[in-house]
C-alpha cells in the first residue's frame, strides 16, 4: 500500500513539473511570436481604414502613436487639451509624412457633456483605429488616499479622464467599425493595473478598468471583426515620468510605441515590448500580490514619488 502510494505520488510530482514545464515554453514560444516574428511579418493596420484617432495626442505614448500611425500610412485626428501643442504636433507630421490631420480641442477631465461635439466632428470620417490613450495622474507625489489634495475633484477629472474617455470614445467609433466589420482599438492601460499599487492607488485602479475593459471587449466583438488590445506599458520615458532616462528597463515613448504597434494582431493584450513584457512576467509570475500591496512595495512607491519630486525640482532651478 505504501509503495503504491510513493508511486502515485512521484508520478503525480512528474505530472506537475511537465506542466510546469509545458507553461513556461508555451510562454517563451509565444513571446518569440510576439516579439520577434512580428518585427519581420506585420499585421497591415491599413485594412481597417484610412483614419487612425488618438487621444492624449500631444505628448509622450499618445504623440508617439500618432506620430508612428501617419508614417505607417494613416491620416489621424489628434484630441487633446491644449490648442497650441496640438497644431505643432500635426504640422510635424504633416511635413514628415504627407499625412493628413485633424486636430480637436477637449478636455478630457469633463463629464459626458464634452462628446457630443467630438462624433460630430469625426461622423463623417472613415476611421479604423482608435487608441484611447489619454491619462493623469493624481500627482507626481506617493499619496495615501485621503492625503490627496482637493480629493473630491481629484478622484473626478482623474476617473473622468483615465475611464470616462475611453468608454464615451468607443461609443463614438465603434457602431460604424461593426458595420464594416472591420476596426482596431488600441487601449493603453499599465501595468499597474494588474495589481494593487500602494500611494498609487487611484490611478491604478482607473488602468485595471481599463484593462477589464479592453479584455471584455475584444470578447464581445472579436467575431465581428473588431481587435481590441490592451496595453500595459512599465515605464516609459515622457512627461508623466518626468522624463525619466531610457534603459534597458525604461523605453522611450516612440521605440515603445514602434514594438506595440507590430504586437498588433499577434496578441491582444500586451505589456508593448520586449524589455516590459520580460518585466511584466517577472511580476506577474513571480511576485505575488501579496508582496504587491506590502510595505516593501508601499516602501519602493514612496522611493519613485520622491525621485520625481526631485526631477521636478531640478527642472525649476
């Protein structure tokens, strides 16, 4: 009886180690998809139309993804808050690629009282992308909930422009993608989105919305010939980041961008890169959520805040 029980046992802990193993191949295999295969075989973006819209258009990933799609031959409507960033930006790139643009003045912190005006700007366009990529953060500062400043209108502009936006956007364009059966929607979420981030928490919980979102989606309308992908980028150097400088770990917003466009059909959700996807299994799979949300995690999220603070301080002087 022991010695059945000793044989079960072993072959039940070989089971589980060829599992194990099968898994993590299975992952190397499709990150080599993913990352590698795609640089050499893309997905021709411009069979889903002639318009790309992006919003979050004059900075950072937002500018890079405008900047990336006209190169690859789309026209593009550029949203964002400020007028003046906007027509630089869209003069840029109509000088560089020939490109048509469109630019469109919002404030993304409004309610859905701002949307109206915007599908009556885009009805009569043919669009095949949207990247809803627009974002704000409660600060630059590590806060604890309560600690916010003006929390009540704070947690407001920031839900309004990190989920609001993406969801009213998608209601605007989606009905005529599935008319044509044919349309791309490209939500950058982050990866703290997929787990509790400490002092961060506001922001990380609008990304995990984003996220669901994005996931839900592309279930939803995948059969109707729609691709949604989720985009969860690690650090990338611009604005929100203080510009922080690029590495082995922190990609500059237009390489980040280049590598996350070709993921385009390959999968549909994404951390964008190869140097963010490497981090982002590390973090998905080898720590835990526990850790996670610890007062290490707490500790190294109060360390990014003030490292900001700092950037920020050196840019005044």
């Amino acid at each position: 009886m022991d010695c059945l029980l000793s044989q079960g046992l072993n072959l039940l802990g070989q089971l589980a180690l060829c599992y194990l193993v099968t898994k993590q191949l299975w992952i190397v295999l499709k990150g080599f998809r993913v990352h590698f295969l795609s640089r050499v075989w893309r997905t021709d973006l411009k069979k889903y139309g002639g318009w790309a819209v992006v919003t979050g258009a004059t900075d950072g990933i937002g500018k890079s993804y405008a900047e990336e799609l006209a190169k690859r031959g789309f026209d593009v409507v550029l949203i964002s808050r400020t007028l003046e960033k906007l027509k630089n930006v869209a003069k840029g790139i109509e000088e560089k690629t020939r490109r048509k643009t469109k630019v469109i003045q919002l404030d993304f912190t409004g309610g859905p009282e701002i949307y109206p005006r915007v599908e009556k700007e885009l009805k009569d366009l043919d669009i095949g992308i949207l990247v809803n990529n627009v974002g704000m953060t409660i600060g630059p500062q590590a806060t604890v909930f309560l600690d916010v400043p003006d929390l009540s209108q704070k947690v407001t502009d920031v839900m309004n422009c990190n989920m609001t936006s993406a969801v009213q956007m998608t209601a605007i364009v989606l009905p005529k993608m599935v008319q044509r059966r044919k349309g791309l929607i490209i939500n950058v979420s982050s990866q703290v989105g997929a787990h509790p981030c400490p002092l961060t928490n506001i922001y990380s919980a609008t990304k995990a919305f984003l996220d669901y979102f994005s996931r839900s989606l592309y279930i939803e309308y995948k059969s109707k010939g729609i691709m949604v992908q989720s985009v969860l980028p690690m650090f990338v150097s611009t604005n929100m980041t203080q510009n922080l400088p690029s590495n082995l770990l922190i990609k500059t917003a237009p390489d980040f961008v280049r590598e996350a466009l070709n993921t385009v059909g390959y999968t549909h959700r994404t951390n964008g890169c190869l140097s963010h996807s490497i981090q982002g299994y590390i973090i998905n799979n080898i720590i835990s959520d526990t850790l996670m949300a610890s007062k290490l995690m707490e500790k190294i999220a109060k360390s990014v805040g003030k490292s900001m603070e700092e950037a920020i301080k050196q840019k005044e002087k």
